[in-house]
C-alpha cells in the first residue's frame, strides 16, 4: 500500500481543493485562501502562488522573519457519483514566508515550510514525517486518475459488475470506481442507497503508467470474467 507520506504528497500535487489558513487573519469579508497552484521542492517546502493582493501575501511579507505560521487543508472528494464521496483530508502546517520572483507578475509566491503533516483517508489516519514527505514521490497514475474513474465508471459498467465475481459468496450491486493508484483498484459497491462496502483489487506489480495500467486492468477483469 502507499506510505502516508506519500498519499499526502499525492493530495498535495493533486487538483483536490485546498485552503490555506492563516491564524490571525479577519476573512469575514474576504475570499478563501485558496492557492492558484501548488508545488513541493526539492527539501520537502509547499510552493503556493496567490494573487499579489491576497490577504496571505501581505500577511506573509509583513511577517518578521519566520513567525507567521500556516496551515494548508486539503479534501479529496471522488470524481464519480458513489456515497460517502469524500475519499480524505489531509493538513500540512508549518511556517509562511514570501518568495519574490518566482510567480509571474500580478502574483506571488509563498513557500510553506512543514513542520507537521497529517492524512486521514480510505487508508486511515496517519501523522507524517517531514523527512519522509520530503522524500516521498506521488503516485504517478495521480494526474491521470479522475479520467481514469470517470471512463471506467461511463463506458465499463458491464466489466466492473463482474469483479463481484472475486468476492467469493458476496453478492453486490452497483460497482463504482472509487480510487486507483499505482498498486490497484478501489471499488465501491453499493448494495442499496443506505448500503456499501468497499473491495480493494490489488495488481500483479505496481503499474508505473497508463500502458502499464491498462495491462493490469486487462488482467483483473479477465481473472473476474472466469
């Protein structure tokens, strides 16, 4: 399974939504702080670009040295229709401070050093350590998975009604893709609308990329078609 450090760093360089939230700062009439990209570096610090104007920046750049303290929050909700479609929440808090020269004009970049991490997700909940988020990688089906789910879930209903066919003496209802990374698939069935469970179909191997996924998937369903 992925470590907890790297489903936050999947999270973190994912299209999930995310807020940054800055103690002391009056929002009541001021728009969510939320990033309009985000990145990690090479020593494991959030980059996250914001308008110039952003209460953040100017909060960042008034800060004294390293005092301002942040905390970005992040939710992962499904890219299909399924029950309970909030696949996790992940938090990462650390110090705020500007980066000018990085983001293009009318923007500007603040880099979010971590000094915690937390991730709470189909996994279960996990704190993470800074060095281990540093060096861990994000899955790389990450920025191909909602096409994924959502082309499995449109075109392969018929094909995804089979993998019920592994479940032994369980009997199912709709299946729904409702994750995948680089180790398998994540199916939820939904026997009625107050009713659900989850199956998780592992790979022969880890796939590294979509013709790698594509074979995996080929043999999965084969194995459910027997």
């Amino acid at each position: 399974m992925p470590s907890a450090a790297e489903r936050t760093r999947t999270l973190v360089q994912s299209t999930c939504s995310a807020r940054l939230v800055v103690p002391g700062l009056d929002l009541a009439r001021a728009e969510p702080l939320i990033p309009e990209s985000r990145s990690v570096g090479p020593e494991g610090d959030l980059f996250l670009s914001f308008p110039a104007d952003s209460p953040a920046v100017r909060a960042a750049t008034h800060a004294q040295g390293d005092d301002l303290t942040a905390l970005l929050e992040l939710t992962d909700v499904a890219p299909v229709s399924v029950p309970h479609r909030i696949r996790g929440r992940a938090r990462v808090s650390g110090w705020l401070t500007s980066v000018p020269g990085l983001a293009e004009a009318g923007r500007m970049m603040l880099r979010l050093e971590l000094d915690e991490a937390y991730v709470d997700d189909l996994w279960g909940a996990e704190e993470v350590d800074p060095d281990d988020f540093r060096d861990a990688a994000p899955d790389p089906l990450a920025l191909h998975e909602v096409e994924l789910l959502q082309h499995l879930h449109s075109a392969h209903e018929d094909r995804m009604r089979t993998l019920c066919g592994l479940l032994g003496e369980r009997t199912a209802g709709t299946a729904v893709p409702v994750a995948l990374d680089r180790f398998g698939l994540r199916v939820r069935f939904v026997e009625r609308r107050d009713a659900c469970f989850d199956a998780r179909f592992e790979f022969p191997e880890p796939v590294r990329d979509v013709t790698g996924l594509r074979r995996a998937m080929h043999t999965l369903f084969e194995a459910a078609s027997h």
